[in-house]
C-alpha cells in the first residue's frame, strides 16, 4: 500500500517536472499513460525515440502549404523513355494526387492544431483530365485549390527554350515558387505529380523536421525521396534520427521539396535562377543552397519518383512499387 502511494506520487512530481518514467518490465511510460511501443511524441511539443529519450520542441509548426504542380499530357519531361507500369500520364497524376491527399488525411488526424492547404498549379489538363482531378480533390474534404499556369506572363522572363514542354516545365516551377513567397506562412513543400507517397509520409516529415531543427537549431531542408543517385558514389553523409525513422544529410534534390518561409526568401535568387533557364543539371542554383544548409532524405523512402525503372534519379531501393501503385489506384 505504502509503496504503491509514493509510486504514485513518484509519478505525479516526475510528471510535474516534465520528466518521463519508463517502465522496462512492464514495457510502459507511467507519465503518459502509454505503453512503449504507442506513439509518444507530442507534436509541437516533445518527441521521444526510444532509446534515445526525449528532444524538447523548440521549433514549433503552424502550417503547411503543399504546392503540386500537375501536367496530365507529358509522359516523361526532356527523355524519350517510358515510366514504370507504362500507363498514360495521367494515371500517374491522379494516383500521385490520390497519395498525397491520402498522407494529409492521416497527418491531419495525429496534428490537429496544424493548418493544411494544398494549391494544384495545373498545366493545360484537358477537361477529361481536369474533371478526374476535382473529383478526386471534392471527395477529400480538404482545403485545395486549383490555378491554372499563365504562360504569358513569363514569355519575357524566361529564357527562349528549344521546346515548348521546356519552357512550360520552368515556368510551372516559378509559378509554384512565386506563389509560395506570397502565401507561405510556415512550411511549403513543393511536390510533382509523378510521385507516389506512403500514407505517414507528411506526418514523418513534420514531426522530423521539427525534432531535427530542434536539435540542429536551425531551419533545413527536406526530400521525402530516397533517390538511387545517392548510392552511385563514395560520398560521406550523416545519419539523424528522424520521429519513426533515420534520414541522412544530401547535397543534392530534385524539385521534390520541403522547406520553410525564411530559407526560400534568405535563398530566393537561387529559386529564381532555377527558372530561368535550362540548367545542367536542372536543380544547379537549388544544390547550391546546400553548400550551406542541411538537406535531409529519408532511410528508406517516404515517396517514390516514378520515373523510368533504369532511372538513376527515380526508383528508391527496398519498395514493393506493385503494392503502392495499387493501394492508390482510383
């Protein structure tokens, strides 16, 4: 009786004091009422990984603005080769929208006190086309809107291209960065529609970019891609521990991104740039930011670049493609 009492008062003042108990032989947390194999962290507030114990939440998430940029016609940008599966492009634009929207539900559910809303800049869809998007946007019950590329508005500002497509892709791409400095309270992250993602993929990237930039102490950048270019040198990296998985430093991405306001203003001429021109290799200015910023990618991947199978920038090793295109099948 007597020792059940102070236990009970043991608890009460660890919790007090913002400490956690773990029990080993019961496999429990007594403070959180939880056992240890529940999710532990609290977003905006602490994470905890076992065994590594607790990172206090300096860095607190308001919002997200995810910006998709769609083209339901272009099978392959600038190759001529055929994605995985080989459908039409569109399948692949819808069931990417499918995953994404998918991956907001399920985050939303666990970070109610964060704000979502997905913009869709949409590039020449045909009606068909188009109508398949807004039904699949309607069914969601989430904050989305649609804007279509203004072409025009970029003819004197982008550099002449040797095709149209060309020209079309780098404008699309600073109509999404234009937006976003506009808009952008806290998080952006810049997605396109040949991407698949896993249904915890933006709850791992929330709650990891709050724990890594807690710990680091300092905003960063974030692939949700675990791209095979990454394995074809001998580079050094560093592993972090991410909310349920480890990420390791990169010094390269393609247009696949999260980040937060302040870098994408502190590094806008960079993203500018990016537009203006084909580049070789297209993310030239955007690499160079990594020269001196953390970008991160996950072990193993959250998303996956659909992209032809011999494709040294698409497909993530260790992934079961068949399950996750079919799980998003519309």
């Amino acid at each position: 009786m007597i020792k059940s009492i102070i236990k009970k008062l043991f608890i009460k003042i660890s919790r007090s004091l913002g400490y956690e108990i773990i029990d080993q032989n019961k496999f429990v947390s007594p403070t959180l009422n939880k056992k240890l194999n529940e999710e532990l962290s609290i977003i905006n507030e602490k994470s905890i990984v076992l065994p590594l114990g607790e990172v206090k939440i300096s860095r607190k998430i308001s919002s997200i603005l995810i910006i998709l940029r769609t083209n339901t016609n272009i099978e392959l940008w600038d190759q001529n080769k055929k994605r995985l599966f080989e459908f039409p492009k569109i399948e692949y634009s819808l069931r990417s929208l499918n995953s994404l929207l998918r991956s907001v539900i399920f985050c939303k559910k666990k970070f109610q006190g964060v704000k979502f809303r997905i913009i869709i800049v949409d590039d020449k869809s045909s009606k068909e086309n188009f109508s398949k998007i807004d039904q699949l946007i309607n069914k969601s019950n989430l904050d989305v809107s649609i804007t279509s590329l203004d072409y025009e508005k970029y003819r004197g500002v982008i550099k002449k291209q040797k095709s149209e497509e060309t020209f079309s892709n780098l404008a699309s791409l600073l109509q999404c960065y234009e937006i976003a400095k506009k808009q952008t309270e806290d998080l952006v992250f810049f997605v396109e529609d040949d991407y698949l993602h896993f249904e915890p993929m933006l709850e791992e990237m929330i709650a990891s970019y709050q724990r890594i930039s807690s710990q680091v102490n300092r905003e960063i950048f974030m692939c949700p891609a675990d791209y095979p270019y990454n394995y074809m040198n001998n580079e050094k990296t560093n592993i972090l521990i991410g909310n349920k998985r480890h990420w390791r430093t990169i010094d390269r991405t393609l247009c696949t991104f999260m980040t937060n306001k302040d870098l994408l203003n502190k590094y806008w001429d960079n993203f500018y740039k990016t537009c203006l021109d084909r580049n070789d290799p297209f993310e030239l200015y955007l690499n160079e930011i990594f020269k001196s910023e953390f970008c991160i990618s996950p072990l193993k991947s959250l998303s996956l670049h659909m992209a032809n199978i011999n494709s040294s920038y698409g497909l993530s090793p260790f992934i079961n493609y068949q399950k996750i295109w079919e799980e998003n099948k519309i």
